[in-house]
C-alpha cells in the first residue's frame, strides 16, 4: 500500500508540474527585445554601441563563440581623413581630394562607380566618426601614415594590436554600457515577417542543441558580413570580365557566407553590384588548413613574381586591382614569389604577429609545400619545379634594373611612393620561393540600402523593421568597382553606427536620416 501511495504521489507531482514544463520549453522558444542586431563583426558592434548610447537594450546574435568576425584577421588599418598622425607627418589632406580619389578609383566603364552620397559622408566625416569615436574609445594608432595604391596622399592607419586593437575597446564599449547582451552559437535562420510585411525579428537555431528559437523585436539589424567565404556563391555572382581561376583559395571570414543575402532577398530584398568582388592577388594556402581550400592573404614587399616559366608578368608594387586579372593570366593561375634572406622580414600575413610568420613559415619543421629555399637560385629553380636558367636569368635582369633606378619591363621601380616601388636587389643566400594564388576576400555588392540604412525591396521601397550595415551592404558602395585599402573597416564602422542610430531612431517614435547630418 504504501509503495503504491508512493507512485501516486509521484504521478499527481508529474500531473502537476507537467504543464509548467512544457509552458518552460515554449517560452524558451521565443525571445522579446526591444532591438536585434544580428553579427557580432565589427559593423555589428558599432552598431549596437549606438544604440546602447540612446538607451535602447540590444540582443546581438551571433553564429560564432566570439565577437570580432573578419576584422580580427585583419592588419586593422583604415582610410581616414584628416588625422593628427597626418598633421604630424606634414600630409596635407583635405575630405574634396580624398572625395575625388574614390570616385576616380572605384570607376570602371562597365558599371556603375562609387555611390558618390555615401563617398561624400566618408570623406567628410571619417575624422569625426571613425578616427575621433574609436580614439574615445581606447583604440591607439601607429604614428606613421602609409600611402596605398590610388590615394594622393597617405591615408592608411594602422592600429596597435592589429584587428584585435580595433575590435576589443569597441566590445568592452557595448559591454560597459549594460544595455548590450551577446548570445553566441545562434544561427541566424531567417528573417520572421508579419502580415504587414514588416520585419518582426529572426528564427534562429541554438548550434549546441539544435533547438529553434525566435527572438522578436520591432528592428532588426543585419550586419552578417560578405559572401565570399562561400564558393557558391562567388562562382553564381563572378564577372564575366575575368577567368574563374583553376584554383581560387578562400581568404573570407568564417561567418562570410551570405547568409544574410539569401535572408533578405527572402523578405524581398533587392541585391545590387554583387559581381563587385574584391578578391587579392596575395593568397597563400593556410598552413593549418587541413582542407588545402582556405588561404591568408600575405606578400613580400622585396620580391618579384615569376610564373611557371620562371618570368616576370607584372609590376608588383601595384594593388589588386592591376595584378589579379594579370595573375589569372598565368599558366594554371599561380605564380612563386622570389626574394632573398635580407627580404626574408619583409613576408607578411595579415593578421598575423612576425614570431608567428617565422615559426609557421620559415621555421617550421613540417615546412609548408609551398615554400622553398635553396643557398642557390638554380637550386631554388628545382627546388620549385621552375626552369633554373630562366630564373637565374630573371633575377640578373631584375638586379641589373635595380641597380640601374629603372625597370623598364614593367615600370616597378620609383613608380610610386610605397614601399614595393623602393626594391632591393636579389643576392644574398639563401633564396627563397613562395607560392601563391587567387584568394577570395571581401564583397563590394550587397543588400540595397537607403541613407539611413533601411534595406530596399526590389521596387526601390525600405522593409520596414530592417536595416543593414557593413560588408553585407557591399559598404554601401563607397568603393564602386575597386577598394581604397582601409576602406573596409572604415565603411563598416560608419555604417554600422548610421544603422544603430536610425535604428534607435525607429525604435523610440523618430523618423530622421542619418547619413545626411
């Protein structure tokens, strides 16, 4: 008897708490929030930094354990305009040239150029938005200013600490303001739409159980991030203008998948200048990459390329934009770059710490197969299954001009004021040999928005409740066919805060543009 009191004890305490459960599991399976942000990029968190500032609470999802995406892989160098490191160096800069050098380089016959609105809020604000917030902030910059290829003056400037320098104080901004909660490992299925066809938040799947759950807010923030970590894709949208390469290495983020494209083209949205890929002539197969498919984007600023007949093909001191049709020219699309031990700390990795290049590259014991070293160049010619003679012949001709002040092949030397126009000679063993292909980098078409960044359906009209920012708008087309280095970054956090603040706009009753302030 008593045992069975016992299990009618148990049964009635189930009866009873039963329902409370499964009304547990349901509330677990939707989310109310005043603002979503969906990214944890660097758009992302300027983004939700704005919108903390006016008070709004902010739920940011995030596919990924950590906040950061591509940027943390990143040299954290932007384009600014206007800085006291410029004033320092003496480099008068004023916003109406920087205007006319975006214009004039992100120009191409075949298409459409920069969006010249967004260009001009660049161009004018970069100090006030970008370089000003972020010394606010915590983010500290190097003193020297670079000048990169299409600029008339320096404007590259790097951050101490690289990506992690730029992305970490905006974190612990969004952290210290309170109002910003973070959920890692969601993934952003797709956008929840209403009746109306208003955005009213985001179905997502928790990655460590699988379980869906649909976190509902009036506005909704995309800020996933390019495409071109999604081969796909980058083959669906790739120009006609150029060969699609015999290998073509991914040099995207992790998260650069496009989901959120293929999630607002869902609700409606229109995708505009998606063939505007700007993919880097500088991949290098990653070392820890078991899948032989992902690549770093690295360079020697004392080298020449040769291709498979042990020739120069190109002038190498220019940017993408010069050298990646030239690269797809070449027999089986890759080339080897040569230099010597004296250009040996010159090899760079974006991202990437020099202890870091030397022990993975150099120094490793498993060397990578695309690395090779000889005391000799003929050695160095077998070595990389190039013919001997020919290289030998290259790097005399190349010597020769370099002592001479003219390359008079293609024009390299004394072309321009950066530092792979100032070359060395190749002479001191041993020799070195590195190969390199195609790499996917960052997208330069997107998601259509408006100034305030509200995305555009088809007909031209916003969606209402969503907004975009970052590489998932193409940058806003700043760039048009072709990137100023650092504009990437810079454009991201621009439109990511003109996104937070229209945003907090909509959220507490107001209706005001952003980027025409």
């Amino acid at each position: 008897m008593k045992r069975i009191i016992t299990i009618l004890s148990i049964a009635v305490t189930l009866v009873i708490c039963l329902p409370a459960a499964v009304m547990a599991v349901e509330a677990e399976k939707e989310r109310r929030h005043e603002v979503i942000v969906v990214g944890a990029g660097i758009a992302g968190l300027s983004a939700a930094w704005e919108l903390a500032q006016k008070g709004v609470d902010v739920t940011v999802i995030e596919m990924q354990p950590l906040f950061g995406g591509t940027a943390t892989m990143s040299e954290g160098a932007i384009c600014i305009v206007g800085t006291p490191e410029q004033a320092r160096a003496g480099v008068l800069d004023a916003p109406q040239t920087a205007f006319e050098d975006f214009m004039t380089y992100g120009w191409d016959e075949s298409g459409p150029g920069p969006d010249a609105e967004w260009v001009r809020y660049y161009t004018n604000e970069s100090r006030r938005e970008i370089y000003d917030w972020l010394v606010g902030l915590g983010v500290r910059f190097q003193k020297d200013v670079i000048l990169m290829p299409g600029n008339s003056v320096p404007r590259w400037h790097k951050v101490i600490g690289k990506g992690r320098g730029l992305v970490e104080p905006i974190y612990r901004g969004c952290k210290r303001s309170n109002k910003v909660t973070f959920h890692y490992r969601f993934k952003a299925v797709s956008l929840i739409r209403a009746g109306s066809g208003r955005i009213t938040g985001v179905r997502t799947q928790r990655l460590k159980d699988g379980v869906i759950i649909d976190f509902l807010a009036p506005v909704t923030i995309l800020a996933t991030g390019g495409f071109q970590g999604n081969m796909e894709m980058v083959r669906r949208y790739w120009s006609g203008q150029q060969f699609f390469p015999e290998r073509l290495l991914i040099g995207a983020g992790i998260n650069a998948t496009g989901a959120g494209h293929e999630m607002a083209q869902a609700v409606g949205a229109r995708l505009i200048n998606m063939s505007y890929q700007w993919n880097y002539s500088t991949g290098l197969p990653s070392p820890s990459d078991v899948s032989d498919c992902r690549g770093l984007n690295g360079f020697c600023q004392q080298s020449i390329w040769v291709n498979r007949s042990g020739r120069r093909f190109v002038n190498e001191s220019q940017d993408t934009k010069a050298t990646f049709s030239e690269v797809l020219k070449q027999p089986g699309g890759t080339y080897w770059a040569i230099f010597d031990h004296a250009a040996r700390g010159t090899f760079f990795i974006s991202g990437w710490r020099r202890e870091s290049v030397e022990s993975e590259i150099f120094d490793n014991p498993r060397k990578p197969h695309f690395v090779k070293s000889s005391p000799t160049l003929r050695g160095l010619a077998r070595e990389a299954h190039l013919p001997p003679q020919t290289l030998d012949d290259t790097v005399r001709r190349w010597n020769a001009m370099v002592t001479a002040g003219s390359d008079t092949d293609f024009g390299r030397i004394g072309c321009c004021r950066t530092p792979w126009s100032d070359p060395s000679r190749i002479q001191q063993s041993p020799f070195y040999a590195v190969q390199f292909f195609p790499l996917t980098r960052k997208s330069m078409g997107g998601v259509a928005i408006d100034r305030s960044c509200r995305v555009l359906d088809t007909s031209g009209r916003p969606i209402f409740g969503l907004y975009a920012a970052g590489e998932l708008t193409g940058l806003a087309g700043v760039n048009g066919k072709a990137s100023l280095e650092g504009t990437f970054l810079g454009a991201s956090i621009l439109t990511g805060r003109a996104a937070g603040r229209a945003a907090a706009a909509a959220w507490l009753g107001r209706n005001k543009p952003v980027a025409s302030d």
